[in-house]
C-alpha cells in the first residue's frame, strides 16, 4: 500500500469514530445503547439488515469459492439469502419490533422466558453465545487475512488490530453508531465496488459484453448455477437455514428489526435487504469471478480479491478497497458484540447475580461495555487458533452455519401461532437434537456429503420441535396464546 491508501484508510476511521461518538449523545439508558428506543427508520435498518450479512469472510472464504467454482457462489449465498429474506418479510420480521412494542425487549432472547420458560431461554442465551464467539472470531481471522495481504501485518497484529479498534467503536455508539457506521460503510462498498467492476471490464477488453464472455474465458463448469460439491441439496439446506439465520436467528440481524418503530417498518426493512441481495453481489463478486483468468494457479484461492485489488486499483482506491472491506467486519463484529452483550447483560448475568436486577440505568449502561469488552476479548482468542476449527470457512460453515439451526428453530417457530403447543420441553429437547446431529455428522458421519453436514442438524431440531408440539395435548398458557395472537398487527393490543 501507498502514503495515499494509508490515508485513504485513516480518513475513513476517523470517520468512524466520529460517528461513534456522535451516536454516544443519543444514548442515557441500555434501551438507546441496545434498541436505539425502537427508532430506527426502516430504510436505514434495511441497508444496515444488509450490510450485517457481510463481513471479511466474504472477501476472504467466499472469494476462494468464487476462485475455485465461479457462478455458484452467487446462487447459494447471495440469491440463497433473497428467498429467505423475502419469506421472512411476511411471517417474522414485523413479529419482532412488536415484542419490543408489547414486552419492551432490549435482547433478541428476552422474550423467551415468556414463551417458554426461564431454563428453556438460558439454554438458548447460552448456547448461542457460545457460538457467537466461534462465528466471531472466524471474522477476525477473515479480515486478519486481507491486512497481511495488503500490508504485510501478521495475521494475530491484525486480529489485534481489528479487534481493538471494533472494541473501542461498539462500547462508545451502542446500536445507533452501529447502524449508521454500516450505511457510511455501505457508500464506500458501493464506490469500492463499482470501481473493481469497472476496472474488471476494462482489463477483459470487452466492455459491457465482458459481464457474459468472461465465462468463456474461464473453466467451463465456473458458470454453472450449481458446481459440486455446492448441490441442489446443498442450496436447499442454505436457503432452510439462512431462513431462519437472516429472520433474526443471527442475533443481530433480529435487532435490526427488533429497534423498528413498528411491524410494518420492520417488513419494509426486510423487503429493502432482500432485494439489495439480490442485485448488489452479482457486481460485488464479479472480479473474484474473473480472478482465474488475470491470477492463474493461486496456490492460495482465498487471497484472490486481495491481489486483484493490488493488480488493478491505483494508489487511494486500493485504500479505499481495504476500508470497505474492514468496515465490512467492524459492521457484522460490532453489532454481534452490542447484541450478545445485550444477551449477557439483560438475559444470562441477572440469573446469576440477583443484585443486577435492582441496577439503576447508568449501572446497566456500564454493564453492557464490561460484557461488550469480555465477549470481544474470547473471540481474538479464538480467531487466533482459527486454524483448530478448520480455517476460516471450517468455522463459518461446518461450526457456525451447522449450529445455528438448533438455536433457531425454538426462537423463530416460537413466534408463530401454529406452533404455540411447542412448549419449553420441545425447545430444549430440540436444541440437544439438533447438536446430536451435529456431533453426528462431524464426529461419526465424517464421509457425510456438505449438504448432510449442515442440513441434519437443523432438520433433526425442526423435526423434534414440531413434533412434540404436535403430540403436545396440554392447553396454551394465556399469556402465550395472547402474546403470539398480539404479534400478527401493530398498533394496541386488541381484546379479542
């Protein structure tokens, strides 16, 4: 990198801390720094819905994807999650930002104690905590390597470094400076990317036409919707997942919609992410889909758009690449470090130590960045032995993605009328199912197909859920037949 990339960079975080303190005149309680108090307009909640989706892991994991099977990537990633963010539109976004309205919420767990019980909402907190760290550190990992790439930093200096300056943003902003660091964030993504895609097309020498005989020039198979071992099975286990993972499942992306004003704003924001999905990666991932042909034989596929960048930006615009794709994470890190401290601080630590619950705002308000601190902490820890888990994508889809239906399926069918029999026992019985069938799959099944490894887990959690319920004769408690009615309108809660 050059003087002007490294001020390009520079320029771009001081910007960010500014936000960061901007937002920290917004916050006097734990309901600004964890909900926003419910304000966030849905247009802003949509793209930062989207930009949450993203992180290094992208530019890192998925870009070896891209490298080594094309066109396939954009199918079970991006498209992938357009179907399930479109479906979650209709039956799970608005249902969040009315449990904030009805139970006044600050935690994407909280209102489980009501649903089910208090032992079935710990179990849940707890193990999807424990999963964060994982899903988390792979992050660090992923940026991590990008900052080797381009500057030449070893991999636990820039795990440090992205860890230290996530830390520092989130513990002053809370979900305000979140947000809308992810909005700044997502400008410079579409410069940053607009200018690859372009600087792409110019180099193939086809103009436009180069977005369609790009294909001809690469492995005949990189163009196919499908490419082994990425199956239908497998895109159908993605889109069965990232329903529930992108509905609010990924504890972060249930706040964008939990700090809606209402359900209707909620479904917009939803519905605006959606269709950036669907039309923003194809230009995104475009140059990684072209590497083969300008970066032949990269022993190291997931350094392709790194080195593309280095090939073909000059100096300030490859500065500019890298902040985008820094901010990428400090986005997705930031907002999973404010949502699991909310977990801590308003769902785990008050069970353990009674006093919390007398605690007066300004003693919430440094909870949060003591458990905002801690959590960060665990996940350096871990994205430095990244390489135990699997590398990068080990942690992302056989750890985070295979373990994420277990968590989910309790949190996001209990919002749901027709599953209102399901009660705490089948949300802990399934949860133990689900991790049964991971073990199953990565411990005994260990020849299983990438379809089976990440689809029996949720199946086997979805299928003890429903089933229980099913069988589940008792009557539904009133207080849950009424909240789960309550949550299919806005507005006061009506008699009937």
């Amino acid at each position: 990198m050059q003087i002007l990339d490294w001020m390009v960079l520079v320029a771009y975080f001081l910007v960010l801390i500014y936000i960061g303190f901007y937002a920290l005149r917004r916050i006097k309680d734990s309901r600004d720094f964890f909900v926003a108090g419910g304000q966030v307009p849905w247009w802003l909640s949509g793209v930062s819905h989207h930009v949450s989706g993203y992180s290094g892991v992208v530019f890192v994991a998925y870009a070896g994807v891209a490298y080594t099977h094309g066109f396939t990537l954009y199918v079970w990633w991006a498209f992938g999650i357009f179907v399930a963010v479109f479906m979650a539109s209709f039956l799970i976004a608005p249902r969040w930002s009315r449990l904030r309205m009805r139970l006044n919420i600050q935690s994407p767990t909280e209102y489980l104690a009501k649903r089910y019980s208090l032992p079935a909402q710990q179990v849940i907190a707890w193990s999807g905590m424990i999963i964060k760290i994982f899903d988390v550190g792979a992050k660090w990992a992923a940026i991590a390597v990008l900052l080797h790439v381009f500057t030449g930093t070893s991999t636990v200096v820039g795990i440090f470094l992205a860890g230290g300056v996530s830390l520092l943003y989130i513990t002053v902003g809370g979900l305000w400076a979140d947000v809308w660091n992810d909005f700044a964030q997502f400008l410079v993504q579409i410069v940053a990317g607009i200018t690859m895609f372009v600087a792409v097309l110019i180099e193939l020498g086809d103009g436009i036409n180069g977005v369609w005989s790009v294909w001809e020039r690469l492995p005949a198979d990189h163009a196919h919707l499908l490419n082994p071992p990425y199956t239908l099975g497998f895109l159908a286990a993605i889109i069965f997942i990232d329903f529930f993972s992108y509905s609010g499942g990924t504890w972060n992306l249930a706040m964008r919609f939990i700090s809606s004003p209402s359900g209707s704003e909620a479904q917009k924001a939803a519905r605006l992410s959606a269709a950036l999905y669907l039309l923003w990666p194809f230009i995104l991932f475009f140059p990684m889909f072209a590497a083969p042909i300008f970066l032949p034989n990269l022993k190291d596929p997931t350094q392709s758009y790194a080195l593309m960048a280095l090939k073909f930006l000059p100096s300030g615009l490859v500065g500019l690449v890298l902040a985008s794709m820094f901010a990428n994470t400090l986005s997705m890190t930031a907002s999973d470090s404010n949502t699991v401290s909310a977990v801590i601080t308003r769902d785990i630590l008050p069970q353990l130590f009674k006093k919390i619950k007398s605690y007066n705002k300004k003693q919430y308000l440094r909870l949060a960045r003591i458990t905002t601190f801690s959590f960060t902490l665990c996940t350096i820890i871990i994205a430095i032995k990244a390489e135990s888990f699997g590398g990068v994508f080990g942690l992302i889809i056989s750890w985070f993605a295979a373990l994420l239906g277990p968590i989910a399926i309790p949190m996001i069918l209990g919002l749901l009328p027709l599953f209102k029999h399901s009660d705490s026992k089948a949300a802990i019985v399934s949860i133990f199912g689900g991790i049964a069938g991971f073990i199953l799959t990565k411990f005994v099944m260990t020849d299983a197909s990438l379809a089976l490894q990440l689809s029996l887990p949720v199946l086997s959690s979805a299928i003890v859920f429903v089933l229980m319920g099913f069988l589940n004769r008792k009557e539904v408690p009133p207080e849950v037949e009424s909240l789960l009615k309550s949550l299919n309108y806005d507005g006061a809660l009506r008699s009937e």
